[in-house]
C-alpha cells in the first residue's frame, strides 16, 4: 500500500532539533548577557514579522506593505489597557492580538476590493490613516508618545520569580521576559504556518498561488482563504507588536507605525532569506542581523547596504539565499510536499 | 470668501500633487510597473537642482533644465539595466526591487547631504501673489499648477501624436502583439522611465522652491502621487489631475478645520473614491 505523505528525513531532524533548541533557549539567560538576551529579542520578534508576512505575500499572494497598521495598533492596544484599564502588560499583549484583528476587518473589506500594486498601495494608506487617528489620542500622550507607568512595569507578573531565579535586576528580569515570551511566540507562529501548510487550507493556498482559476475550478473559495490569512497574520502582527512595545516601554505614532522597521526590514528578510519558504526568513533575519551588526557604526550605509542585497536577490537569485542552498542540496528542513511514500516505482527513484 | 479660498488653494496644491504624479502614472499606465521608488526619485532630482544653484551659482530653473538630460538618462538605466528585468505577470519582483531602490536612494541622499532640510532659493518669486479680489493667490502655486497643466498636455500630445505615443499605446494594450509588429517594449520601457523621470525633475524644482526638503519625505510625496493616479484611473494623464485636486483639496479643506486634519483628510478623500470606484474615476486602460 501507499500513502501521502510531507514527511522527510530532514524534517524529522528538524523536528527533533527544536525540541532541543526550545529548551536550550528557556534556559539561555542563565549564562548569557542582558545585551545577547536583547539581541535574540530583536532577531526574534523580526523573524515572527518576516514569518507572517512570508504567509501573506509568499503564500497568499496578499502583497501588504502596510503590516506597521498592526505593529502600531497592537502596541497601542497593550498600552491602553494598562495605562487606561490598568491591566498587567503582559496581559494587555491579547489585547493587542484583539485589536489588530478588529482592525483587519475593515482593512480587508476595503483592500480586497484593490487588485495587486492598489492592494499594497491601499493597505499603506490605512496603515497611515490609523497612525493619524492615533496621533489625535490625547490620553495616550498624541503625536509625541508616552511610557508604560513604572508601577506597571514594575508589576509585570513573573518578574520576581526571573529575579530571584538568575539573580538579576528588575530591567533585566523584563528583558527575559519578554525574551521567553517573543521565543514562545516565534515557536506558536512558526509551528502554525507549519501546520497549516500542511493541512488541507495549505494546499488550498498553494492551489490558489500556482493558478487561481483552476484553484477555483476544484472548489477552492479563494475569497474566504484570503480573508483567512489576512486575519490570522492580522492577529499574529498586533500580538508581536505588542510584545515589542512591552520591552521598549515607550511608544510614539512614528515608532509604532513606522513603515521601515515593520515592513521595509521585514520585506528584506523575507526576500533576501527567500519568499515562499519557512526555513528563508529564517536564513533571512540570520543575514539581516549580522549586516546591521557589521555595519552598526556606519549609520545610513548599512540601510544603503540593505536595500542594495534586496535588489541583487531579486536580479539573480529571486528564491532568496536559501533558495540557492535548497536547490544545491535539495535540502528541506520543512517539508511541505505531499509525496507518495511505501510505493517502490520500478525504474524510477 | 473662506470656503472659496481653500478651494482655490485646494486646487492649486493639487498642482503640485499631479506633477508628482504624472510621471508615476505614465509608467504605470504603459507597463504597469509600481515604482515605489518614485517619491525618493523625486527628492533626488531636488538635490541634483539643489547642487546645481548652490555649487555652480545657476539660476532654479537653468539648472532644472540642466538636471533633466541627467535624469533621463539615469531613469533610462535604471529601467534598462534593472527594471525591465524584473518585469512579468507577478507584480511581486518589481515592487520589491523598487522598494529596495527606495530605501537605498534615502540613506545614500542621507549620508550624502546630512538630515538637514534644505530648500531651493527662488528669489523674489517666494512670497510674491497675485490679488484676485475674492482670493489672493501665491504666484508660486499658480506657476505649478500652469506646469502641471502644461506637462499634461505635452505628455498627452506625446501619447497621442506621435510615433513614440503610437508604441506607448500599443505596449501599454498588448506588448506582445506590439512585439510582432517591430516594437521593441524593452526599449519603449526604457524611454517611457526617462521620460517619467524628466517631469520628476520639474515636480522636484517645485517641491524644492516651495517648501523646505529632507532626504526622508520622499514616501509620503509616492502616496499622494499614487493616491492620484489611482482616483484618476490607470493611464488617464487628466484623471491624474482630477486626482491630484481631489487630494489638494480634500487636504486643504482637512487643515482649515484643523491643521492636524490636513494629511488624515487626504487620505481618508482616496479611501472614499476607492469604496465608489475601484478603479478610479477614468479609467483608460483594463488592468
């Protein structure tokens, strides 16, 4: 007998390896620095962003460039609900996951109406619109921004068990923290992309980027798939975005909405990584990161820099770095092609 | 008299606004290709003039004038060696090459002239206007809005009355049977980019001499310039201007209210025609 299957040899280990990193990583602040912990913040949350804006564009086909809406929205939910309804910050993150979903159903009503550049073009109005509106919100300090309440900061549930567990400050203990949080978050997001590319609705969404109409002609409601996704990575970016906030604990409209660090960087991870894949933005934020650490002192070259790499993996290798590496070794650390297995094909391999 | 004058004034930034955009919506109108490099493009060419007053002691328009053949033959390049390689059925490729373009232009203009704004000294035409009785209007907004008017005409009479125009259209409509009937589209592409490039020119003269300039306003100037040519509809030159007003006007009417209101109104004028009509209000070419 034979069966369909997307398991592979590499997909196991990989399997295996996170079952090791996980746990390795949980245990990390006990030997590392607050600078590396903040660090691994950093290239966490951004591979959370490029992971769900690789949903949207690579398999989707929902070219966004206006994912700063849900950062922004996210993070200024999080800090209404602890500044306005003095929640616990930690607790205020749903909220941001909230809003930013309540947020992407009048955007997608709008922007599924816009077809290709109009999309990407209208979700970057809204994303504008929304900053505008959240400029005029006096209580959460307007155009020029406000900090979490140190009693707040101070509060965050499980702090003290961090401190007295490692030792550490207060600061220090909201850096692992929001640490932990962001490593769970990027493991969720990344484990349900995973999952749902290997589900039924994935391969509906594969259907629908090779060819629309015959997607449609076997029944696939490209409509509802897309309305899908674009609320489920509407809710994984305000989430994000609210943990991002919770370690700064200071916002502004221009951090919050700021289209270069939620999109432009997101946008070179992914490409530079490699659209369409979950092992690229991943091989992406890699790359993206030990660029902004070797050109850190040279200001704007290092953007300059950026921007340049995007454009030549566009020219030359447009599946992005490991494209190059998955076609050289046929590597793929997570499968997702359905393959016959148990079946042995005289001749073939 | 209020209402009359911000309308008047609306219109008159709507100038400004279409003169962004015209360019954008020639390109976009010929090979659909969404240059989102177009607002720093445009900040560029500011600078390219900037350079031109201050280093070489020229006059604003001698060294537009002088700047032109330069961003001709820069936006030629850009299509030629880029650009018209990255071009197909998937609009992904070019998007994401043109914002990679985007944020390299403003961190180079960056690291090039400082964060510092600057502003292209236009002499005594700065604070002139003209008294009209019912309104006083800017002599410098009057000028570009006439600019505007004019660089749609002469972009039309390209379009329509001439060879290059006739291979315009015809790639615009179908570039593959434009193929077959001797048109290169690469080399339409390439001149269609210069062109764009050198109305980007006059638009960038205007920003320059009109208000103060930083490396970082370019994106902002691409959203009122695609919001333009996106009401106007794709490949419609006069849509771009109706567009361009639209916005101007919407704007201005946002900042008589309240100051802060100007941007937001402008934005929130584009979303209503989007919810009406998709496709804009004169849609020339089927997308």
């Amino acid at each position: 007998m034979y069966r369909l299957t997307t398991r592979t040899r590499a997909g196991t280990a990989t399997e295996i390896a996170v079952f090791v990193l996980v746990p390795a990583g949980l245990a990390l602040p006990a030997v590392t620095s607050r600078g590396v912990i903040q660090d691994l913040f950093f290239i966490l949350t951004m591979l959370t962003l490029a992971q769900i804006w690789n949903l949207l564009a690579g398999y989707g086909g929902l070219i966004s460039v206006g994912q700063q809406a849900f950062v922004g929205i996210g993070a200024y939910a999080m800090f209404a609900g602890v500044i306005l309804l003095g929640w616990n910050p930690v607790a205020a993150i749903l909220l941001g996951g909230l809003a930013a979903l309540a947020l992407a159903v009048p955007t997608a009503f709008f922007a599924f109406r816009l077809q290709g550049a109009y999309f990407a073009i209208g979700t970057w109005v809204i994303a504008e619109v929304t900053r505008l509106l959240i400029a005029q919100w006096k209580a959460l300090g307007g155009g020029t921004g406000t900090s979490l309440p140190r009693e707040a900061t101070s509060n965050i549930m499980g702090t003290d068990a961090i401190q007295a567990l490692f030792g550490v400050r207060e600061a220090a203990a909201r850096d692992i923290l929001a640490y932990w949080l962001a490593l769970a978050l990027v493991v969720v997001v990344t484990g349900c992309i995973y999952w749902l590319l290997r589900s039924r609705l994935g391969l509906a969404l594969a259907a629908v980027r090779d060819n629309v109409e015959a997607a449609q002609s076997v029944g696939v409601d490209v409509g509802r798939l897309k309305w899908a996704v674009f609320l489920i990575a509407a809710a994984a970016t305000g989430l994000t975005g609210a943990l991002i906030f919770v370690q700064t604990a200071r916002i502004s409209p221009e951090a919050a909405f700021a289209v270069t660090d939620w999109t432009a960087y997101v946008i070179f991870i992914v490409v530079i990584g490699g659209i369409g894949t979950i092992e690229g933005p991943i091989v992406g934020v890699l790359v993206f990161f030990a660029l902004r650490s070797a050109l850190a002192d040279y200001g704007s070259w290092y953007l300059m820099t950026l921007g340049l790499a995007a454009i030549a993996v566009m020219l030359f290798a447009p599946k992005g770095l490991w494209g190059l590496i998955s076609a050289r070794s046929g590597l793929h650390l997570f499968p997702v092609r359905r393959r016959l297995a148990g079946l042995k094909i005289e001749g073939g391999n | 008299m209020i209402w009359l004058d911000t309308l008047v004034q609306g219109m008159l930034l709507g100038g400004l606004y279409a003169l962004f955009a015209a360019g954008l919506s020639l390109v976009f109108g010929i090979m659909r290709l969404v240059n989102l490099a177009h607002g720093d493009l445009i900040v560029f060419a500011a600078y390219l003039v900037l350079m031109g007053v201050t280093l070489l002691g020229l006059s604003p328009w001698v060294a537009a004038v002088i700047a032109m053949p330069v961003m001709f033959t820069l936006g030629w390049l850009l299509q030629a060696a880029v650009l018209n390689r990255v071009l197909g059925k998937d609009i992904l490729p070019p998007l994401l090459v043109t914002f990679g373009l985007s944020v390299a232009v403003q961190n180079g203009l960056l690291e090039a002239f400082s964060a510092d704004s600057r502003r292209i000294p236009a002499g005594a035409l700065e604070g002139a206007s003209l008294d009209l009785g019912l309104v006083t209007l800017g002599v410098m907004p009057l000028m570009t809005f006439v600019s505007a008017i004019l660089a749609i005409v002469a972009l039309n009479g390209l379009f329509y009355h001439t060879a290059l125009g006739r291979a315009f259209r015809a790639t615009s409509d179908d570039a593959v049977t434009a193929g077959l009937m001797g048109i290169e589209p690469k080399r339409v592409f390439a001149v269609a980019t210069g062109i764009a490039m050198v109305v980007v020119t006059l638009a960038a003269l205007y920003l320059g001499m009109r208000a103060n300039f930083d490396p970082s306003i370019g994106p902002a100037r691409l959203i009122y310039a695609f919001e333009a040519v996106i009401i106007g509809g794709l490949g419609s030159l006069w849509g771009t201007l109706a567009g361009g007003i639209i916005i101007g006007v919407a704007q201005t009417a946002g900042a008589a209210v309240n100051p802060e209101w100007q941007i937001l109104v402008g934005h929130i004028a584009f979303l209503v025609v989007m919810l009406l009509k998709p496709r804009g209000l004169f849609p020339r070419a089927v997308d």
